[in-house]
C-alpha cells in the first residue's frame, strides 16, 4: 500500500471536527433552552397551586365571619395573615320566615374583599359575597 492510500484513510479533517463540535453546541442550547423554559413554567404553577391552597385556606378562615359585627379585621393561621373589609351592598332588611312572618335578624348583604398574605407578602386577593346579621327582635316562637 503506498503513502496516497493510507492517507485517503485517515480520521476526520479538522473541518469535519468543528462542524460536529458546532452541530452539537447548537443541539446542546436548544436542551438548555428547553429545560430552562420548563422549570420556568414548573416554578410558575407551583406558584399558582400554592396561591390557590391559600385563598382556600383564608375562605375557610372568613366562612364563619359576621360582617355586620365585624366589617373588616384580620385573623392568623401561621405562616396566613388574612385581612378583609367588607362594605354594605344592600340596605338593612328584616328576616322573613317560610310563612312571611318577621324573624329575630335583620340582614345586610356585604361585599368582602379579601386579601392572603404568607410570611407577610401578599399571595392572592379576592372578593365574595356575605350576609351579615344582628339579633334586633326577640323569637318568634308561635309562628313555628
């Protein structure tokens, strides 16, 4: 075999090396760019889960709220700090039972607006609806 053969034989030629070394840069920053996105959008909902488990949390703290006796305050549930403020929608009206009759509660239906907060930054605002009541007669106990 003569040198010609031996060399027509040999390895990769250096261009051949950087196009393979350029090829798999390229490939190599599409993954990263793809994994960087998808622990972006993973941190995101996890973000958005925990949000969502606090507005549960705080709608079970303020489910058992008057608004009436109690327009706005704040209650705890370690790392939670729940704050609202309600305002009146309605007027003041007075309870009615099945049969028409008057009852011991006037209602007031109020806006709550209410805001979660965790470790004292603010995660999730939100607003429902609430009746508020006050005890403003005695029972009615022959309506029943």
């Amino acid at each position: 075999m003569n040198r010609r053969g031996r060399a027509a034989q040999g390895g990769f030629t250096l261009l051949e090396a950087i196009v393979a070394m350029v090829i798999m840069a390229t490939s190599l920053l599409a993954l990263y760019s793809w994994l960087s996105t998808s622990t972006l959008a993973l941190n995101r909902a996890q973000a958005q889960a925990l949000a969502l488990e606090d507005a549960r949390a705080a709608l079970a703290l303020v489910e058992d709220i008057n608004p009436m006796a109690e327009p706005d305050g704040e209650r705890l549930a370690a790392p939670l700090a729940v704050r609202w403020r309600s305002r009146p929608l309605t007027e003041r009206r007075p309870g009615l039972s099945r049969i028409g009759l008057p009852t011991q509660f006037d209602f007031i239906l109020y806006r709550m607006d209410v805001e979660v907060l965790r470790d004292g930054r603010p995660m999730r605002r939100f607003d429902l609806r609430r009746a508020g009541w006050e005890v403003v007669r005695p029972p009615n106990l022959e309506a029943e």
